[in-house]
C-alpha cells in the first residue's frame, strides 16, 4: 500500500526533463511511481488539480541557528507555507560551533545542510568575524567537516571590508586552502573592501560559489560593453553564481544585466535571517517571483531552486524521480501583478506569482507553524513592526473565537443506558 499518491497535479520536475500532468505515489517516504498509475491503494489521496506540483524547494543561502547567532531563525515556521524542504545553512557557525547547530538541527522537520564558516566562531556575532586571522583554523574546520561529512556540505568566508578588516584577500585564500583539503566547495560573499571584485572572482573554482552575485558589490556587470571579463570566465568555467538575496544583495539593475548577458544565475536562494524575513526577501517563493518579474522562465526558475542547488552541494533532494526523497511542493499560480522590490527599493511588477497549497517532507505533510518575532537586538521599520503585530492580532482572533457554532459539535463520547444493577 502507498502511504501518499498525489493525483492530476502538474508536475514540473527540470532534473527528469518533466514538464506535465502527472501522479506520484510515495512509499516509506520516497517516490514510488510516477506518471500513470497503476491500481495499488493508498492511506492518503491528495487532488492536485489545478495545481503545480514541484520537488521541495532547495535554498542555498539560508542562517538557521535561531539563539545561536546574530542571525539565525528556525527553518520550520517558514517551511510549511514556502515549499522549501531542504534549508542550507551558509556559515552561521564555524568548527567551534558546529555541535551546537547539530544539536539543534536534530528538532528540525526539515532537511537541513551546513556550510562551514572558515572562521571557527562563524556569525556568533553581526560581522567581523575574520579580522583575527588566528580564528581562521584550517585544521579545526578539516577536523569537524571530517567528522560530519553527510551535513557539512561546504565551506563559507564573507569577503567585504566589515568582515576582513586589514586581511584583504587572505580569508578566501584560507577558505580555499580549507576547500582544497576537504574537497568542499566555497561560498563566497562578495561585497566592497580592500580588493576588487575581480581578485575575488579570478580565484575562485570551479563548484565554487559565489552568492550575492546581482548585488550592488557585482556592478561591473552593469557598464557598458561586454559584461567584465572575470564574471563572464567564471560562469563559463564553472563557478557557481547565487542570488542571496538577503537584506542587502540583490539588485535589479545587475539582476536584469546578467540576463541580457545572457548569464543567468545558477541558483535563487534566500540568505533568509532574522533580518531579511520581515522583508526584503521574505522567503523563497517570493525571490521566485522577482526573478519571474524580469523575465526568467518559470522552468529555469524552478530548476534554480530545486535541482540545481541539489547538484552544488551534492544533497539527495531537488527532484521527484522514482526513488527520490518524497520532498514535494504543492502550488497555485495566482495569475495577478504584484509589485515585488530589491533592497533597494527599486520595483517591478511579477504577473504572477507562486503560492503554496501544501509542503510535504519525506511524504509527510508538514502542519503550520506561527513564525516567532524577530529577536530584540534586529531593527524594524514601523511599517514591519505594526504588520507584524497586526498578523499576530489576526492570529489570536482566530484561534480565540469557536472554531464552529455548537450546532456543528458532534457528540464525542455517547452516552450509554445505564444497567440495572439491582
């Protein structure tokens, strides 16, 4: 018997070149079939006519160790209505941290993956945390990606001035010496400080990842003329470009260049944070739909934030082949405008956008879960701080009135006749 089959469902899969009506049936928490079934029974059908059906969503670029770090959130309040059911997390936490997020991770619901902060304190605090080179301990993060290599997937080192402090380029050379020695790949923050974004970008690999790649601290690709040479070569051989979006690293401007370039970004994440998820990425769907907004096909889109943030870290995830982990998102196209804006508050129009039905983890629906508020130390606008409080107001509203009249109350526990005991 299957434990789910999801029917009549237009299923969108860019790893199995799927783009079609299609059922699937899932079975001990993966894909048993997919296509036109055949007559097994199932415990539980889901009617997905109507709707898109996707493999769960993978974000790259996520910070999830929520009372942990400056900027970690918990991944689940924001899973269940997003889609996303594998959660990379870029660097909160270095070699000495590491037991921590593993610790927390095991409550989790979500599949969760760890880049490796080459700064062994990792984002404990804002920034800074690569200004004393002596933290930046090769030996220590070998020893702890060695020790965990099913989650450590990578190594991450943010490279602008806030971060590195006098060091210029030396924190990437070690987090490439730290790649080199666990055949991990490095993400890479890029942003201005005493470099070039060129002398960044001529030294990274192939599989190498370079995130924030349409921020402001990417402009080069904006100016006249054939887009900068190091950009172009590193797309070509193979260097991975990421959104990132996050508080501060997307732009429209460099986004659209990249386009008409025609190099567009490899991998749409989030770099979803305490910050960030109040706006101005809110969440994964929503960077979807911006790059929807400026012409990015809806299957390249998809493939950005499924299969292809899969293969750069090599996660069994992004795809609904049989036999894959039965991670599945269920989504309504609301074919309505909708203005959607980088960090800067630059806007576009999206003439559509994705809003999910239902999140399954391992064939498992993933129920809701109120999002927290954001911690004390992150800073709000008035506008976020008075909508936010206005949707924890709706909340209790409906949670507090009766969920059905009494007419509607089913008598729970009959009552019996008494025996006569005399």
């Amino acid at each position: 018997m299957d434990d789910l089959r999801i029917l009549n469902g237009h299923l969108i899969d860019p790893a199995a070149d799927m783009d079609a009506v299609a059922d699937i049936a899932v079975r001990n928490g993966r894909v048993r079939a997919v296509g036109v079934l055949d007559a097994e029974p199932a415990r539980s059908v889901v009617d997905a006519s109507g709707l898109l059906v996707i493999p769960g969503l993978v974000d790259l670029h996520t910070h999830l160790h929520a009372g942990g770090t400056f900027w970690g959130m918990e991944p689940d309040p924001v899973a269940w209505y997003t889609g996303v059911t594998s959660w990379v997390d870029a660097g909160s936490v270095g070699a000495y941290g590491l037991a921590g997020l593993m610790e927390a991770r095991k409550d989790f619901r979500v599949r969760s993956a760890i880049l490796l902060h080459i700064s062994a304190h990792g984002l404990a605090a804002r920034t800074g945390e690569s200004r004393d080179l002596s933290f930046l301990d090769v030996d220590a993060l070998v020893a702890a990606a060695t020790k965990h290599p099913e989650e450590v997937r990578g190594i991450k080192v943010r490279m602008d001035a806030s971060t590195v402090g006098d060091n210029g380029l030396e924190p990437l050379r070690i987090a490439l010496r730290a790649g080199a020695a666990t055949a991990l790949p490095v993400m890479v923050h890029i942003g201005s400080g005493p470099f070039t974004l060129d002398q960044i970008v001529d030294l990274l690999r192939p599989g190498d990842i370079l995130t924030h790649c349409a921020g402001r601290g990417a402009r080069g690709v904006t100016l006249p003329g054939p887009i900068r040479n190091s950009l172009r070569a590193a797309h070509e051989r193979g260097v991975i470009f990421d959104i990132g979006h996050g508080a501060g690293g997307f732009s429209f401007e460099v986004a659209e260049a990249y386009l008409a370039q025609s190099m567009p970004p490899h991998v749409i994440s989030t770099d979803l944070h305490v910050l960030s998820a109040s706006g101005p990425a809110f969440d994964l769907p929503t960077v979807m739909a911006k790059l929807q907004a400026i012409g990015m096909p809806l299957v390249d889109v998809v493939r950005a934030t499924t299969s292809a943030p899969a293969a750069a870290l090599g996660l069994d995830a992004g795809t609904l082949t049989v036999g894959a982990p039965a991670d599945i998102a269920l989504f309504r196209r609301v074919d309505e405008a909708m203005e959607v804006g980088d960090v800067h508050g630059v806007a576009r129009t999206a003439s559509e956008r994705l809003v999910n039905a239902a999140t399954f983890v391992a064939g498992e629906y993933l129920p809701p879960t109120f999002p927290p508020a954001p911690p004390s130390w992150v800073s709000l606008s008035d506008a976020q701080r008075t909508a936010l409080n206005a949707r924890e107001r709706r909340l209790r509203e409906l949670l507090t009135d009766p969920l059905v009249p009494i007419s509607g109350v089913a008598n729970q526990i009959p009552t019996t006749t008494a025996v006569n005991q005399e």
